[in-house]
C-alpha cells in the first residue's frame, strides 16, 4: 500500500468510525509536535509561521498556521477521529475559551520542555509549569461562563493529551555553549528529573479537574535528521546512546503512569501512549507504510542551518521540498511530516496494551469514569 493510499484509507477509517460520538474536546499540552501556533503570539525564534509549512493543512487552505509540519498533528488526527466540532485553538489566540466545548485548546509551545529552562536558546517559549498556569487561568474564565459543576462536567469527558520532553532529551546532548541550557547531570538523574517533574505536573492537571489524560513518550530523536547531522553520524545511523537514555526515560514514566493510575484512580485514568515503538517501527519497516525516505527531511537540509523554507514564488514548485511529501517520513530536520502523523494517531486510537497502556484513546474516549 503506498504512502497516499495509506493516508486516504486512514482519514476514511478514522471519521467512518467516529459518527457514534457526539462530544469531543482536548487540552493539549506539549512541544512543537503538537504546537498549534502559540509560538506566532510570542517573540520566539522557534516559529513555524511562515510558508511552506502548513502546504497540506486543508482547514487553512495550505498557508502557515504555527504547526511545525506540513499538515495535521497529532492533536488534529485524533480530534477529527473522535468527533470534534473543531480543532483545538491556539490558548493565546483571542477568546480561544469559547473553543473548549467544541474542539477544546492547545497549550502547547514549541522549543519548550518538562524542565524550565528547556529552550533558554530560542527566548520565548511556554515550559509545561507554565502551559498549566495557562490552563488554570482558562478554568477561572470557564467557572464564570458555565459554573463550577458545568466545568467540572465539562472535564470529566474531555481529553488532556500532554507531548513533550524531547526538547530536554536534545538540550542535554548540545554541545556546551552559553544560554544553550545544557542540564550538568548524569543520565540517570536527568531521567528522573523529567519523570519526577512531569509527575507533579500531571498531578497538577488532576487537581485542576482532569479526569482522562494521555502521555505521550519521547520517541526515538536519535535518528531524527537534526541529531545525525550535528553528530556528524553516517547515512543510515543513529545517537544509539540517546535512544538508550530515552528508552530508560519511557520505562520509568511508565511506571510512573502506573503509580498515578494506582494512587489516584479509579476515578480518573492516565494512558501511557507508546510513540516510541511507533515510530521505531517506521523506521525499521518504512516501506511497509509506504515510506521511501526516512533518514532525510522534505524540507530543508540535513546540515546547518537546517531550515525549512519555500525557494521561489508560490505558484512555484519549490527545489526545497520534496517531490512526494507523503513518502517522507520527517518532514523538516525535526518533526514528522502529516503521513507520519497519521499513522502514530492510528496506533493512539486503536492500539493495544503495548502501544497505549491501560486503555487506547478510542477506549479512553467511550470510558465512562464511576461517579
């Protein structure tokens, strides 16, 4: 099945099968995999504004909206899968509470991280404490607007999805400069760092009303166009001693998921959601997805700078994009492109205990929490 078939199938089988749901909304937290353009309201210099990112992003006929690949993330798939009225908005667009009943709200940030000082480099960004001081002045205007019980309601069907840590991951392996940010620790004490501070975030979540939340690992970075690249690692290979530490990362947030769901459950759920092994599997068997290319971006370059822009006019074809966007797995030098998107979405949704543990995200969907 080739890369196009695949994708049309998957759009086909994700909105055939969402018709049994009438609500759906999502507070998104997170990176720039899942950045909806928060960064365009802020004086970033990791900014996704500007074409030819968005080409494939059909709600805004192709032009740039601040998402950091050429289509749909993550957050959308899903959110268009399971029924949503809308997609979730920017938080720092403009009256962008009006949109959590419909399609919910994205806080996520690109450049940002689990630790605070993930993405000192890029200057403005929002780190994950901060995307939930955002949340919580949000559900300050929602309990004007709808009353405490309305929100309370409001929460206990919606979804919180929370991506984000790779950031911290490729800080820690930058070579040391000043402002870079660089976390001076051993592997195992960033690990636990991560995983100790995004506890007591997801802790957060739940005492502000979050009943289902979902969090996604770090995939493998090692072998994104960017890591080779400033490793100087040959065609074909990848930061073998980052993948290592990430996958130490993913085992201990994982049983940290699990502690959650044990001290707090059962009238709440946290899914673990594997994009590790999802994205491994591309890697591994890329043409069984109808991948011809997983080791370069389809926009850009693999070496420095490594940016992503259009070479000549629109109507122009660009010598800087790939002919095929579907049969690239990454779309820049950083982030998956919209056929890769689909896929991990597809595996979220309907995944077993491997992929999305203790339940998918279909199943956490339909999940009726007791009262």
């Amino acid at each position: 099945m080739s890369a196009l078939h695949f994708i049309v199938f998957a759009i086909s089988f994700l909105i055939n099968v969402s018709g049994c749901f009438s609500f759906y909304s999502n507070f998104a937290f997170g990176d720039s995999i899942v950045d909806a353009g928060n960064n365009n309201y802020l004086p970033s210099l990791s900014k996704a504004d500007y074409s030819p990112y968005g080409i494939d992003f059909t709600p805004s006929g192709g032009k740039p909206t601040g998402r950091y690949t050429n289509g749909f993330t993550i957050v959308d798939i899903v959110a268009q899968a399971l029924g949503a009225k809308a997609l979730p908005l920017p938080s720092l667009f403009n009256n962008a509470t009006s949109n959590a009943m419909h399609g919910g709200i994205n806080y996520a940030s690109g450049a940002s991280g689990i630790l605070e000082a993930t993405g000192t480099l890029f200057v403005a960004r929002i780190p994950l404490g901060k995307q939930i001081d955002r949340f919580k002045q949000t559900r300050a205007e929602m309990v004007k607007q709808m009353g405490e019980h309305g929100v309370q309601h409001l929460f206990r069907k919606a979804i919180f999805s929370v991506t984000t840590g790779s950031n911290d991951i490729i800080t820690y392996y930058l070579p040391n400069l000043p402002f870079v940010g660089n976390y001076a620790v051993s592997p195992t004490t960033l690990q636990d760092l991560m995983v100790s501070n995004m506890t007591s975030h997801l802790k957060r979540l739940h005492e502000l009303g979050a009943r289902k939340i979902v969090v996604v690992d770090i995939g493998p970075l090692g072998c994104i166009p960017f890591v080779r690249a400033i490793h100087l690692l040959q065609m074909g290979t990848c930061h073998e001693e980052m993948n290592m530490l990430i996958r130490g990362y993913n085992q201990k947030l994982r049983l940290a998921v699990q502690r959650l769901n044990q001290e707090i459950g059962p009238r709440s759920v946290f899914v673990y959601a594997n994009s590790y092994d999802v994205i491994n599997g591309m890697l591994q068997n890329y043409r069984d997805y109808g991948f011809e290319n997983v080791m370069d971006p389809c926009c850009g370059v693999s070496f420095p700078p490594f940016f992503c822009f259009r070479v000549g006019d629109v109507s122009e074809i660009s010598s800087n994009i790939c002919e095929d966007r579907s049969k690239h797995l990454f779309w820049d030098s950083y982030h998956p492109g919209q056929a890769a998107n689909f896929i991990i979405a597809q595996h979220m949704l309907n995944g077993n205990e491997s992929i999305c543990y203790p339940m998918n995200v279909r199943q956490l969907h339909k999940y009726k929490l007791p009262q």
